[in-house]
C-alpha cells in the first residue's frame, strides 16, 4: 500500500449526502496506480481456445502455440516447458573463453567483487561495481588458464592452474605450492576451508587451511586411473570441514571419499556409470518435512547427457536410491548455485536444466534460453540470485524469474477472440482467425469514436510511457470496446511468424463476415500446393441460429508467404464448421453434410456427399485414404468409409456427447473432450475394423440418409473415461521432448494444461492403481469429496490412474508413506522414484 486515497483533490462521494437528497454522480476517470503500487503478476492462460504444439527451430524443444483471451485482452501465447530467464548483461569477449567463476572479497559481503574469466591461454579478470570492467591489480596470474578460483578462509583467494595452487591473502601476501614437473593439475574442486586437485596420472592431494590462515597438504592418495571430475561440498554449518569428497574416474565410477582426519581419504562408497562422469556436484537440500535436516545428493553429470542423483548419507557415505534424467545430446557440466534460498544444481548439456527445492520440494526444470557452455552463481544489488554464463564467444548475466513455474509464455496481441489456427508447413507460418460477435470491426470503431469526440483507446501490445505522459490513456485491453449488438460481426485473419512472434499481416473481413473454421490444405490440381482454405458466415445470429450466407475462402500465400490472396469464394448453404485435407482435396463439414470438394478455376467443385448426420459436424479427422471420423456435436464420433467416391456411414459410438475437441490416435482409436470436462477414447472392435471390406456391411448403411437413433451397423467401445474437471479444448497425440514418451497433450478452457501418458507395463499398472487405492483411504481430499467420485461425475472413470492424486504421495508423512510403502512391497523411495521416472516420460 502506498497510500489509503486520502488525497484532498480526490472526488468524495458519501451515502450520507445521499440521504439527504444530494444525488451528484462522482464520475468514475481512469488512471494509473496512486494508492498501491504494482509488484507481481500472475500469468493465467484463461481461456484457451484451441492450440498446437510446434518444432519451431531443429532440435530445439516444442512450443504450444495457444489461443487465448477474448475481445480485446485476446492474445496468442507461445508457451514452453521451462522456467524464463531475463538477460541482465551481453557483452562480447576477446577470444573463446572456457569456464567463468565469481569470487568475493570478503565471506561477510553481500555482493561478488570479481568475475573470473578463463580462456586457453590466459585469466581475465573483471571487477563488479556500477558497471563491469577489466582490472590488474586483484593479484590472480593473468598469463595462465584457470581451473578453479574461490575464497578460501574469511577473505583469501585462491586460483589453481594447471602448474599449481596460487593463494592470495586480503594483505596483498601471496604464497604457492607447484606441482610436480610433468604432472600438471588437471581437476580442482574447493570450499570454504579445503581443497582437492587432481594431478594427470591420477594423483589426488587434499589441502585445508590451518590456524595461521595457511594452505596445509594434508593427504594423497593414488586412484590408479585418470581422474575426470571432482566435488567437495560446502561446509555444513556449525562444522569444521566437509566429510566427504567425490571422484570421478575413466573406469566410468564415481567414488565416495572421506575426509575425516581419522580415516581420510579412504572409500567409502563406488557407484558404477553408464558412461564416464564429466562432473559431480554435492549439494545439501532441505527436502521433504520441513522441520528434518537437509538431505545430501551427489548430483553427476556423465559424458552421454545423462544426470544422476543419488542419495548420500551423511553418515556413512554410502549412496542410495538413485535416479536418473536424460538432459541432453552433449555431456553434463554441473555447477552448485543458490536457488530459492537454498543450495542448487545448474546443469549444462545440449539445453539448461536448473536443480532447486522449493516448498521442500525437489524441482527439476529447464531454462527456455540458449545453450550454455559452463556458469557459476552471481550476486550483485540488484539481482541476489543470478548466474553468470559463457555462450559461444559471449559473457551473460541471467536472472531466473518466477521458481516453482512449470511453463513461461509469451504472448502478440490479437484483435478479436481468437477462434482456430492453421499450421503452414511450408513457410513455418501459422494463419489465425480471429472472429467477435456483438463488435465493431477497426474502421467502424475509429468512425464512432470520431463521431462521439472521444480519444479511442491504445490497441493492446502498446507500450505505455513512464512519466506523466501516461495521464489519461487508456488501454483498450482495460476498458473494452464499443458493443455492437446482436449479429453484428468483427473478423479477421492474420498470418504470424512464430518464431520471432510477430504479425506478417493482418486481413479484415467484410460485409459482417464472421471466420468460423480454418485448414491448410494441399490440392492436387495445383502441384499439391498448400492452401488456407477459411470457412466464413455472414450476418449470422447465435440463437436461433440464422444467418443470410455461408462461404468457403480459398486463400493463396504471397509475397514471400507473409500475405494472403484471395483465390476465390464458395456459397454454401450451411455453416462450415470443420475443413480437412483428403488426398489433395478439401473435406468440409457444412452444418450436417460432409462434403468432398475438388479445386476448380472460379470455385470449388463439389463430388461427393453424405447427409443426415444427427446435430451439426464438429471436426472431421482423415484416418486413411478410405476413412473418415466426424465428430457430431452432440452425437459422438461416427465412422465414414469412403469408396468409389461414395461416402457411407459404417460405425458410430455408444454414447451421445457433446464434443468439444478430439484427435485420432490411430487408425481404430480416436480421444474425445466433451463439454463436461470429460475426457474419453474411442475404439472400433477388432472384428469391425476388419469387416470393412465386407461389402453387405457397408451396403446396409449405403444409400440411407438417415442413420437416425445411432442407427449405424456397428458400434465402437469406449474404453477410457476420465473427467477432467474443466471443458477440454483442445487434443493432441504428440511428444513434448527429446527421451520423452508420446502423450496425449490437452488444453482446458481455464488455461490448464495436461498430458495422458500410456502406461505400457503391467507390473507399473498393477502398482499404480493399488497405489492409488491407498492414497482414497490415508489421504482423502481436504474439501471431503471423494477423489472417484469426483474422476467419475458423468461416466464412471475407467481405464486411468489419477497422476495429479498420485503426486499426494510425495507429500505425506514418513509413516504414511512407510505403511503404504509395505502394502505393496515396495519402500517409499522406490514408489518415489517410479512417480519421477513416469513424470519425466511426459516432460
């Protein structure tokens, strides 16, 4: 709060004057923020509209392209699985440097004094203040690569290279230990108090610091292969040194060492890799119950892209439970950072991935940036929690925003509620149409507000000034937009380039035209070029529904595919709902008639037809070159072969629905959402499915237009149902990473997004379902609805376990879970780890 509006200059208005006949109306003037001041946004995705999951760059990860919004707050998001980054600093360096480290001046200091920046053959060092520059005079050897720098003690430093160890104390003294000649130092790892390097042939010799404030060899040992990676902890609080050491071998293991003086450097524990380890990083996380001692990890990265993260116990240094997560195609640089309060991991592969506890939960999340190439902690006034990173030939300073979130999006302003989106494969582009009932369209807007005398609103996307300049302009996202009334229609079509998420065109549509369904088709009249083929209505009314025309627009690309032109238009006599490319011909659903139409020179010719389906065509999906699925919109899926250019019903489902969204799975099998929240698949009987070529099957339904009362020959199965809680928008059979499963990706009307993976192995079913059974007896919902009763609110739920409710598991006590735990013959961890390993299939 910056103030409670007790401005003298604000409008008073009382109930009390009121009362006593004062009726003067306080009018209400828009403004920016006086009283309270603006500190955190919540992004909601509310409502979704439709969406499309899209490669937009090769190999790099997919992105939802999202509808959402309406009116004039409607926007296009393009949402990615990751946490976003904000880039703090670029700047260019002399050369290609190879690793990076921040350093302090003091251990008591806020802030990071130096940047330390290693290259081949030499050491750059920066200094932090105001701005970030070059300096001589921090006492590291500039003439030589780095290994490792870190303040040791309260406020010495030491650099080690590849010739030695090089300790600076804060009075300026400086002494150094070198190593032997011919076996330059090749790993160094340290703390706050120790110190290991890793000689080439395999020697280890561990340092601490003593009482005079002095480096002390305190013990070697000969690993008997070369060693690739090594890892002190931090220093527990309230203890003198760390306990353990990790070590990294080419006999692709990683050791446990202990670094008691009673038995230092001996083994505690060796864990074998799938392949040799580039780094290991233990780090300490207050995982689980929030009043319990942090856990220790031994996190590694292996030269196969692959991390590990295992148990360590604190005491007898013996690794458990470990659990594995492919990151990407290049090896695993790990790197300990401070995330969320606490200590994390920042691993560099192919893509980066950030390790952090948040809420004493284990999160493991990539960033939606760049690839890195080795990073380190940054702390400076104005950013507490950064990172600063090496890409290519460049020094970046990153803030991560917002821990905890599973997706980041961005977002280009649309003008209208956005309806569908059509992907063209060809330029990469996306063409949006964009339709609003009871609107003016742009021109129209402009003329009433010149007529009225009144400034219009900034369009949405505008960027507001600062200073006083923003008195008094108002967004049209904030105050909305003038009503049209019933029938009247603003549409238009707009062309986008989703990679730099922006606008290549925009075209309006007239004479109260509204765009209703949208395909990328490829005909084969012309050279299976691919073609927008929109389906538009003019002066339509929603209740009852009236209108005095329908079309279909068929649109070429031009300039370059960046706009589009109008080819010609096709009347027909109903509202083309769903569009559909077959065979190098266009499939459209115009009210209850499926219809296939062939491109002509002055407009679509039609050749073939079906009547009489039940309600109206929902969406229509191209199985094979002889099947067709059409979603009814009140009637379910209803199966169509075509042959010799006769189209006939053959199937349809069991149940009526209300289909909101659907997709095929394959050829038999297609997922539906209906307007409930439903979700469900749909299956044809084997014996159907191959019964098609009978001819008499088909000749019953052949020639009879009206296949009332679900009056088709055969009926599928439904052998899924699932409620989902939140009308289901939109359905995709896709794969949302490298190394993950193929799911089925759906979007909700309030912004939700959820997967539904398909469990291939019996053992997990069996132990999911049973798993789920005991979590409805130790944990039932806060609110008392019973979790089946809510997964089954219109049909019985079947065919699902609930991955969501799972989840619960991880949050009980270490007694409800050992309980559980033993009722299946598993321990807590092992049901942990198969929750993980399942999640990280979707993601």
């Amino acid at each position: 709060f910056q103030g409670v509006g007790e401005d003298e200059d604000s409008p008073m208005c009382s109930s009390a004057a009121l009362d006593e006949g004062d009726e003067t109306v306080v009018e209400l003037e828009p403004r920016p923020l006086q009283n309270l001041l603006h500190v955190d946004d919540i992004d909601s995705l509310c409502p979704v509209l439709d969406s499309k999951l899209l490669e937009l760059e090769r190999g790099a990860p997919p992105t939802i392209a999202a509808l959402c919004g309406r009116s004039a707050r409607s926007t296009l998001r393009m949402v990615q699985h990751g946490l976003a980054v904000t880039e703090m600093a670029v700047s260019e360096l002399p050369g290609n440097p190879n690793a990076v480290w921040t350093v302090k001046r003091n251990r008591s200091d806020e802030t990071d004094a130096y940047i330390v920046v290693s290259f081949v053959n030499a050491t750059l060092v920066l200094s932090i203040g105001e701005t970030v520059e070059e300096v001589t005079d921090s006492g590291l050897k500039p003439d030589t690569p780095t290994l490792s720098v870190s303040l040791l003690g309260e406020d010495s430093i030491i650099q080690v290279y590849p010739n030695g160890v090089f300790h600076i104390r804060a009075d300026g003294r400086a002494s150094e230990w070198k190593a032997p000649r011919g076996r330059p130092v090749v790993k160094a790892s340290a703390n706050a108090r120790q110190l290991a390097v890793a000689l080439a042939g395999g020697e280890i010799i561990y340092f601490e610091l003593d009482a005079q404030g002095a480096l002390a060899e305190v013990d070697k040992k000969d690993m008997g292969h070369e060693v690739t990676c090594l890892d002190i902890g931090a220093v527990p609080a309230g203890r003198q040194r760390a306990r353990f050491l990790a070590v990294g071998g080419f006999d692709s293991t990683i050791r446990i060492l202990s670094l008691d003086p009673e038995d230092c450097m001996a083994t505690l524990a060796v864990l074998a890799l799938p392949a040799q380890a580039e780094s290991a990083a233990i780090v300490s996380m207050p995982i689980g119950r929030a009043a319990g001692a942090p856990a220790l990890f031994l996190c590694i990265g292996v030269h196969n892209g692959i991390m590990l993260r295992a148990r360590l116990d604190p005491r007898s240094g013996q690794l458990s439970d470990t659990r594995t997560r492919f990151l990407g195609a290049k090896p695993v640089k790990l790197f300990r950072v401070p995330l969320g309060g606490c200590e994390g991991v920042l691993a560099l592969s192919s893509r980066s991935w950030v390790v952090y506890c948040l809420h004493n939960t284990l999160h493991m999340t990539p960033l939606s940036y760049q690839m890195l190439e080795h990073g380190c902690s940054f702390t400076a006034e104005h950013c507490p929690e950064g990172l600063v990173a090496i890409a290519s030939t460049t020094l970046r300073i990153l803030s991560i925003e917002k821990l905890g979130d599973a997706f980041n999006s961005e977002s280009l302003p649309l003008r209208y509620t956005p309806r569908r989106l059509a992907y063209h494969s060809v330029s990469g582009n996306m063409v949006v149409i964009e339709s609003d009932h009871n609107a003016y369209n742009e021109e129209e807007k402009v003329q009433l507000y010149e007529a009225a005398g009144i400034p219009p609103p900034l369009p949405a996307g505008t960027l507001l000034p600062e200073d006083e300049e923003a008195e008094g302009m108002l967004m049209e996202s904030v105050v909305g937009v003038p009503r049209g009334g019933p029938g009247k229609w603003a549409s238009c079509v707009r062309v986008v380039e989703p990679a730099q998420r922006q606008t290549l065109s925009v075209l309006e549509l007239a004479d109260n035209e509204a765009a209703i369904s949208i395909a990328s088709v490829p005909l084969r009249e012309r050279g299976s070029e691919a073609f927008i083929i929109v389906g538009t209505v003019k002066d339509m009314t929603l209740h009852p529904r009236q209108f005095s025309a329908a079309f279909l627009h068929v649109y070429q690309f031009a300039n370059n595919n960046t706009t589009l032109e109008l080819v010609h238009k096709t009347q027909v006599e109903d509202v083309p709902t769903a569009i559909a490319a077959f065979g190098g011909r266009v499939l459209v659903g115009v009210g209850k008639t499926l219809r296939i139409y062939e491109m002509g020179q002055k407009k679509l010719l039609r050749k073939a037809e079906l009547k009489g389906l039940p309600t109206l065509i929902q969406s229509v999906h191209v199985v094979s070159a002889t099947r067709i699925v059409i979603g009814d919109l009140a009637e379910s899926f209803h199966f169509v072969s075509y042959k010799q250019n006769q189209l006939s019903i053959f199937a349809d489902d069991v149940a009526p629905r209300w289909l909101t969204s659907a997709t095929p799975i394959d050829i038999n099998t297609l997922v539906g959402g209906d307007k409930f929240g439903n979700v469900y698949i749909c299956r044809l009987p084997q014996e159907v499915a191959d019964d098609i070529e009978n001819a008499q099957l088909l000749s019953v339904a052949a020639g009879r237009e009206d296949t009332a009362l679900n009056g088709a020959p055969s009926k599928a199965d439904e052998i899924v149902q699932f409620h989902v809680g939140e009308t289901v928008t939109s359905l995709q059979k896709v794969t949302l990473g490298p190394g993950c499963s193929e799911v089925i990706l759906y979007t909700t009307l309030l912004g939700g997004i959820g997967a539904l993976l398909p469990i291939t192995h019996k053992e997990d079913l069996e132990l999911l379902t049973a798993l789920e059974m005991h979590l409805r007896q130790e944990s039932p919902p806060l609110c008392g609805r019973d979790q089946l009763f809510f997964r089954s609110s219109y049909f019985p739920v079947k065919g699902v376990v609930d991955g969501d409710y799972l989840q619960m598991f991880n949050a009980l006590t270490h007694d409800e879970q050992k309980t559980i735990a033993d009722d299946l013959d598993r321990t807590p961890a092992e049901i942990s780890k198969k929750l993980e390993e399942l999640a990280s299939r979707i993601l």
